[in-house]
C-alpha cells in the first residue's frame, strides 16, 4: 500500500545490509511523504501494528474510507474497540458518582 501510494518502500534504502534491514523492522519509524493523506497515514498504520490484536482485520480494512472512498467513521480495531468501551464505562462511572455526590449535597443543604 504504501509503495503504490509513495512510489518506495517504506523502510528498505538500497544502501541497507540484511541486518540494518531487520533492525529497522524491529523499531520502524515511520515517514510519509508530502502528499500522503492523513486517511492513507491511518490506514498504513492501522495495517503495519505489529500486535495482531490492534492490527486491522481483512473486514477492518476494508470498511476503511480511504479503501470506501466514502466519508464515514474509521474503523476501530478489536483492540480499539475494548479501550473505547472501557474508556467510556470510566467516563459514565465519574458522572454518576460526581451526580450523586452534587445530589447528597444538594439534599443535605436543604434538610438544614
């Protein structure tokens, strides 16, 4: 994907011998060139994770907008999904209690 769209690989240089190759792949850094859109850079690196669990699916991939060409919501990866969930059940959990904390003291100013 990322030769189509840059026309090089994205880590190999000619210059590279086999074990400064696989260094790279060990630890890559990532560099896009100008012109690489931000939904291609999503898209890249939702493909290249190197844990499964947050890699993109086959299905992930292509619900993807920059594969759609369709706006719309970028897919979450599985692993993605669950930090969401999580995040938001943390979220629901310190409104309730900061609602029933501002209630308990609402009621104990009235009963006074």
């Amino acid at each position: 994907m990322y030769l189509l769209v840059a026309g090089r690989h994205p880590l190999y240089q000619p210059s590279d011998t086999t074990s400064t190759y696989l260094a790279k792949l060990k630890e890559p850094r990532w560099e896009f060139p100008e012109g690489f859109s931000d939904l291609a850079k999503d898209f890249f690196l939702h493909l290249v994770r190197a844990d499964p669990v947050e890699r993109y699916t086959a299905k992930e991939a292509l619900e993807h907008p920059w594969i759609t060409r369709r706006p719309g919501k970028i897919p979450l990866t599985y692993y993605e999904s669950i930090c969401y969930n999580q995040a938001k059940e943390k979220l629901i959990d310190v409104v309730l209690v900061s609602h029933y904390r501002l209630s308990r003291c609402c009621f104990l100013l009235l009963r006074q």
